[in-house]
C-alpha cells in the first residue's frame, strides 16, 4: 500500500510554500501525483454583509488575489520540475467549503496547514480543516503553524482507542506506518469499567499492524479525569521524540479509552508536530 496521489491545499499565507515543500517531498517518496489546490477566503454564499465598505473589498482587491494565484502557480510548476514530481496545479474558485472537498476525495492523502492566528492570509473559510477532515473521506496530514518540520514519520505516535475512527487512521497511515523507524501506540485509560467484551486492547491492533511488518511498542497510560487527552498526546508524543501522530478525528467512543472529539480540537489548537487525521 502506498500513496499514489496527493493533494497540497495552497494559499497565500506565509506557510503555504514550506507547506508546498513537503508535500514535494512525500510526493517523490511515495512516487506519488501531486495535486496543488490553491484556494483563499471568499465570504461563503450565504453570507450577508451590511457594514459600508465590506461590498466593495473583495472587488477592489481580486486583481491582488489574481496576481498572488498566478505567482504561486509558476512557483508550483517550478518545483514540480525541480522535484521531478508528476503533478499538476488547480485554482479552486469559489467559497473553500464547498469547492476543496471534491479535490480532496480525489486524493489518497491530503496535505493541509492548521490556521495560523498570526497571520490572517491563513484563514480560508470558517473551520476549514475540521470541514475537509469531515467531508472529504480521505486521510488529512495536518502541519503546524509554527516551527520547521522535516519530512515526518520517523518515529510516530498512534493514539488507540479502539474506534472505528482510529482504526480507519491506523490504516490510512499505513504507508507512513511501514517506513517508520520507530511506531509507539498509545491507550490512555484504557481500564476504565467498560466490559472487557467492548474493549479492543492496543496489543490486538498492534499485532494486525505488525502482520504488515511493522514494529509496535505498545503503551497505556492512565491520566486524571480532568486532564486534557490531547495534551496527553502532545506531552508523550515531545518526551518520546516524535516527529508524527496518528488519530481518528472527532471519534465518539463508548470506550473512553483514548480519543474523543475534544482531543481533536485540542490537537488542531495546539499542534507541535504533523497529525495525520482520519474520520
């Protein structure tokens, strides 16, 4: 298994060409097709706006956004040849919602970057990576707003909790999975008093993902009530080095074991290193 196409969501903030960049390079690894898909905010249809001046602002500065379009996509087609990478570039018009996803599902992986509060240029439509994760049926690789990243999957920590979400990430994360030098599985309060029937230890899972030849350490941790799973996740995932997690997003497990939907948004906030996310 591998990845064979990839998406790189592209925009006009400062992070979009680092984003380019990697996406480059997983695309020459997994000689994969790189799509470029550049798309930067525009009010969504429904949306109605009264206050004097807001009517005129986008159309006083669409000749910008031309000239910022057409600037990334010689840079898109530079770097493909430089890379020597097989893809193409796509300007998606059109409010980023609506007009992204159906790229994405074309996609066997999708390279996004978290939103940047720093920098405005990052925001493209109203939660926009959770809309793509969501909607699109395709694994997300979500890249931190701050900070220098080489390309992950050295050492990757899965978060386990036995959810349908989770399980769908493991696998989607496969090719990442099996290039790994180092792969940690994480449960956390996997002892809680839910029937053993319903509970799917990390060692079952561990052992399906070590039939693809992959080495799992297994690990289970127990935290107090009101400490943030998320920030569980972020803390093991810097004590142990690791340069990638692996997630379900926004699972809804009876099983309380690891991963539930505020992790997710604690993940999506707070971000310190690339998160591949699968729904």
């Amino acid at each position: 298994m591998s990845y064979k196409s990839i998406l790189v969501h592209l925009d006009t903030s400062a992070r979009a060409h680092p984003r380019l960049e990697l996406a480059l390079q997983l695309a020459y690894q997994f000689h994969a097709r790189l799509m470029g898909v550049f798309s930067t905010y525009i009010p969504a249809p429904h949306a109605f706006f009264v206050m004097a001046g807001t009517a005129g602002y986008y159309e006083e500065h669409e000749p910008q956004r031309h000239e910022h379009c057409a600037a990334l996509e010689r840079l898109v087609h530079a770097e493909l040849a430089r890379a020597k990478v097989a893809g193409q570039w796509i300007a998606a018009n059109g409010y980023a919602n609506d007009v992204v996803p159906p790229y994405a599902r074309l996609a066997d992986l999708i390279v996004l970057g978290q939103t940047d509060p720093k920098d405005p240029e990052s925001f493209v439509s109203e939660q926009f990576v959770e809309h793509i994760v969501l909607s699109a049926g395709r694994p997300a690789l979500i890249l931190p707003a701050a900070g220098s990243f080489a390309k992950p999957g050295k050492h990757v920590l899965i978060a386990w909790d036995g959810s349908r979400e989770a399980t769908r990430a493991i696998h989607d994360a496969m090719p990442f999975l099996s290039l790994a030098s180092n792969v940690t599985l994480l449960t956390v309060n996997a002892t809680r008093a839910e029937p053993p029937r319903y509970r799917i230890p990390g060692a079952d899972i561990a052992l399906t993902v070590a039939r693809h030849g992959v080495k799992v350490d297994v690990r289970e941790m127990t935290a107090d009530s009101d400490t943030s799973i998320g920030d569980v996740l972020l803390s093991q995932a810097a004590e142990s080095s690791c340069d990638m997690i692996v997630m379900g997003a926004y699972a809804h497990s009876r099983l309380h074991e690891v991963v539930l939907g505020g992790a997710t948004r604690t993940i999506l906030k707070s971000m310190t290193v690339p998160v591949l996310l699968s729904h």
